[in-house]
C-alpha cells in the first residue's frame, strides 16, 4: 500500500486550528484599557498584589486595568478591586490619543464587579454575556486587555477548569472559570471570550507563584450582578 505523505500545511488544516483574527477584529473596540487616579495615594488592603501601585508622596498614584461594552448604551464591565477608592477613571478608547473621564454607574464589592459608563461612541457589535454552563474545559478562548498597560493585548489559550470556588479577603468568588491565556497585571476587568464571540468570563486573578493559571468571573455570575446593578436600564 502507497504511504501519504502530508506537508505541514496540511497538517494544520486537517487540526482545523482555529483562526481569532476575526474575533479580535471585530470585538477590540468593544475593550477599553482602565487608569484609576487617586489623590493623595491612600494605602488600601487590596488582596491583590499585581495591581497596587507604588506610594507616591504628594502625587497621583495609578491602579490599572481593563474594562468592556457589554450594553447597547455603552455600560462598561470591570472589576470593582480596579476602580476601588478612585477619584477620577480615565479611560483608554481603541483610536483616541486622550483620555476619556468614565462615571462609576454602580458596584458589587463582595463579588468584584462595577459598571462604569462614559461619553464615547458604542461599537456594534457590543460583547454580550455567554451562558456559563455551555463552558467546555479544553475549549480555546481569548483574553483582550492591558497587561502592564499595553493596551488591546490578545492572549489564548483554553479553558483549564470550571467551577472553581475561591474567596479572597471578604470577596467571594464563586464558579471561577480557570484558563492558560496569559494574564497579567492590567488584565483585571477584560473579557475572556469564545470562539463565538460571548464572553465566558470576566479576567480576575493569576496564580503569582506559577505561571498559565488564572481565572476569570463566571459569565452568569456577571449577569446576575449586573441585573441587579442596572435594574432596568
């Protein structure tokens, strides 16, 4: 019997690797990168190490992170530990050179989600809210964000586990998804998306003591918060 001989490229089609140009094209300006102004600097007992920024005496001190439009009206998704005792959140928009003020619409302290609000144009599409139990571990996703504020920063990987409970501090956090998509500091807030463009996940926490473990907020988690942050806006 001949033996076939199959050439690299063929290879890859035959995996049927999946291709997040796309994706990434069509949700980037949906993700917004986060700066948190505080003055003066206010020593805060975050449990999260990777995001507290250094004292700075007598300045502005700076917190990081990502947010994104989940909402036809242009609300903004991120993590109530990123915008915690702000006095002013600038936003970083996909194509803008300047700063944009957001408003703090609302927040959920215990489960570590806020929404935020600003005056800028809403994309179409916007991001819209997966369902959690449709999650598949070893399913690709992607993480948009701004690890160490280098904004619109595309990582993948696959969903590791689910479920995972964690509580840190007096926040809980219950269903956290886990992914190897690379997350850093300024990641916090950013969507963690399928290859059908929902988002499964909201980026939370990394692992500081290994690498390719962090985990993101559950997408019904998200929804119930939300619910009850905007009523019926």
């Amino acid at each position: 019997m001949k033996k076939t001989h199959s050439t690299p490229g063929k290879r890859a089609a035959q995996l049927h690797l999946p291709n997040f140009v796309r994706l990434v094209e069509r949700y980037k300006k949906c993700v917004v990168g986060i700066e948190v102004i505080q003055t003066p600097y206010r020593d805060r007992a975050l449990f999260f190490p990777w995001e507290r920024p250094l004292p700075r005496e007598g300045r502005a001190a700076l917190n990081i992170g990502t947010g994104f439009m989940f909402h036809p009206k242009g609300y903004i998704l991120t993590n109530e530990h990123v915008i915690a005792e702000a006095d002013r959140i600038m936003l970083r928009v996909f194509g803008r050179k300047d700063l944009v003020e957001a408003d703090l619409v609302g927040r959920d302290r215990k489960h570590d989600i806020a929404v935020l609000w600003a005056n800028i144009p809403v994309p179409s599409p916007v991001l819209r809210l997966g369902h959690s139990k449709d999650v598949q571990v070893g399913e690709w996703v992607v993480a948009i964000g701004s690890p160490l504020g280098l904004d619109h920063t595309v990582t993948v990987g696959i969903v590791s586990a689910k479920n995972r409970p964690l509580q840190i501090g007096d926040r809980e956090y219950p269903n956290l998804i886990q992914t190897d998509a690379a997350i850093n500091r300024g990641n916090s807030g950013g969507p963690l998306i399928n290859l059908q463009g929902e988002v499964i996940g909201m980026n939370t926490a990394v692992s500081q003591s290994s690498q390719g473990i962090g985990f993101a907020i559950a997408a019904d988690v998200l929804r119930q918060r939300v619910k009850t942050i905007l009523g019926d806006a």
